[in-house]
C-alpha cells in the first residue's frame, strides 16, 4: 500500500530531474561571437554599478569586451579567459560567483536550507497525523464516563 503512494512522487522526481537534465545542456557549439557575447553578460563592468561588460558603455568596459573577443579568436576557453579577468581584476569582476571554496556556499547553502526545510515539514506533518490518529481513539475508561453521565442526564421514564 505505502509503495503505491510513494509511486507518483518517485516518477515526478524522475521526470524534473530528466527535464533539468535535458534543460541544462547545450544547444551546441557557439559562434565565437556567441561566446564572447555569452563571457562578457557574465563579467562585470570594472567601473559600472552591476553592469555588464556587455551592456556597459564604458571605456573600461569596451576594453574588456575586447580583451574577451581577441581571446575567443585565440581559441582560449571559457574558464582561462575568466581566470585572466579575474587575476587582473579580482574576483568580484565575476557576476556570478564560483562554484567552489567558500563561495560555493552561495550556491549550496539555499539548496541545504530547502532539504532541511522540506525534511522538517515532512516529519511535523507526520508526528500531527500521529498525535490527531491517537487523540482520536476513545479508551473504555472514556466509554464507561459517558454512558455514566448519559445516565444521569436522561430522566427515568417512571
């Protein structure tokens, strides 16, 4: 009975799971135009408040989008090109943050936070049912009151 409820839930995670999978990958190789394009929306304008080195107009900016594009020529990869950037800019010239070290936390911490969540949701819905399942049994102790107390209320028909 259990593994018939459990079934739904366990093809629904299979199936997201798939999607994201699927969703995830690549649709293929860029243009090198596409992968710079792709670099610079991910790279931060050194001068600009949150822009990109995309969307920025900035000269400091313009000489990143370049520094990128003459890289992409050079057949540098993506993570050589923003390690360059990032030795000569710091780490902060990365819109989003790495993946490892401590600031893999940024990525890893909301993940934690919604499994413990979810967990502890999952069991005090649990340990409810148990309390409403055993609040609702009537012990005989409880019976014999009732009908004892029924008793008194109810006038002899005499």
């Amino acid at each position: 009975m259990r593994f018939r409820r459990w079934t739904p839930w366990v093809v629904l995670v299979i199936v997201l799971g798939g999607a994201l999978l699927i969703g995830s990958r690549g649709s293929g190789p860029d243009s090198p135009d596409e992968r710079a394009a792709k670099i610079e929306a991910e790279v931060r304008c050194p001068t600009c408040a949150g822009q990109s080195a995309l969307v920025s107009d900035a000269p400091a900016a313009k000489a990143v989008r370049t520094f990128v594009a003459q890289e992409v020529a050079a057949g540098r990869s993506d993570g050589v090109i923003e390690r360059e950037l990032t030795d000569r800019y710091g780490s902060d010239i990365l819109l989003r943050p790495p993946a490892s070290g401590i600031d893999g936390l940024v990525w890893f911490l909301p993940i934690v936070v919604l499994v413990v969540g979810a967990g502890g949701l999952v069991l005090a819905f649990r340990r409810w049912r148990a309390e409403a399942r055993a609040a609702g049994e009537v012990s005989e102790a409880d019976r014999e009151r009732v009908e004892s107390a029924l008793r008194r209320r109810t006038p002899d028909p005499d």
